[in-house]
C-alpha cells in the first residue's frame, strides 16, 4: 500500500469513521488505497487499488493486470474486470468486453478471446464470464464507474 506524507491534506471523511481511521493516519501521513511493487531496479510499478483486488483461488489478484492483458487482443476495444460473488459464496472473475468493431459472429469473437486469455494469463486469472457490451459505463471523470457495472450483474 502506497503511504504518503504531506503538510496539505484532509482531516476526514463526512460521515465515513472507519474510512477516515483507516486513510488519515495522523502527523500528515495518509494511506492512498494505492497498491504498488517494486521490480529489481527498483521502480515501483502500480497494481490498482485495494479495494478492487480479487481473492480467487486463496490468491489476490489484481483486476488492473487482467485488464491490461485483455487490452493486446485484437478484437477488444474496452474492458474491465471485477470480481462477482456465486451463489455458493466463491467469488469469480467476471471480464465486460467493448468489442472493437460489432461482431457478427460474438460466439468466434468469445471462443478467441477465451484462447487469448489462456495463453496470457495463469489459470486462477482466466475470467470465468465475459459479457460483451457496446460501452462501459463511466465517472463525470471518465473512469470506469464499476458501482454501475456490478448493479448490472446483481440485476
């Protein structure tokens, strides 16, 4: 978790205790939810946020990286990834997909996706579920606004 110090920097959060416990450390520190490692040379590489890592398998699993390899297969324009709960309580790794052009044929386009994915990412990575959808819904910042995506799988 990336810690950093700062003379400027908030007191709390309105109504949110634990929040505020758990972010405003004290003495100007503050825990930016940032979650980063650090490679040989020492560069420090960013993973995503804590509150979006995935447990699968007993392993975290950041949703960042699947998204990054999704990104290099030709037919995905878009996509996020979240971890969504089953009816037998474990969590699986669910894939929206913004396809690059509308396919004609979604079952081709899903079959290649699904090898793509087995070729770049290590088994308990592999999303479970890949829906395609025409855009993803997104922040008046233009993030991803994965509240609206998880209301779509709870729907």
């Amino acid at each position: 978790m990336l810690m950093v110090r700062v003379e400027a920097a908030g007191l709390y959060y309105v109504r949110e205790q634990e929040k505020t416990r758990t972010t405003f450390l004290g003495n100007g520190w503050i825990n930016t939810g940032d979650i980063f490692t650090q490679d040989e040379s020492e560069y420090f590489w960013y993973a995503g946020r804590a509150n979006e890592m995935i447990k699968v398998s007993g392993v975290w699993v950041s949703p960042l990286e699947i998204e990054q390899s999704l990104q290099d297969c030709a037919v995905v324009k878009e996509c996020a990834v979240m971890g969504i709960g089953d009816k037998d309580g474990l969590t699986k790794i669910k894939a929206f997909v913004v396809p690059r052009e509308e396919a004609k044929d979604s079952a081709a386009m899903l079959d290649e996706l699904k090898e793509f994915c087995k070729r770049k990412l290590a088994p308990h990575k592999f999303p479970r579920s890949i829906e395609f959808i025409r855009e993803l819904p997104k922040t008046g910042s233009g993030k991803i606004d994965r509240g609206l995506l998880r209301k779509r799988v709870l729907q």
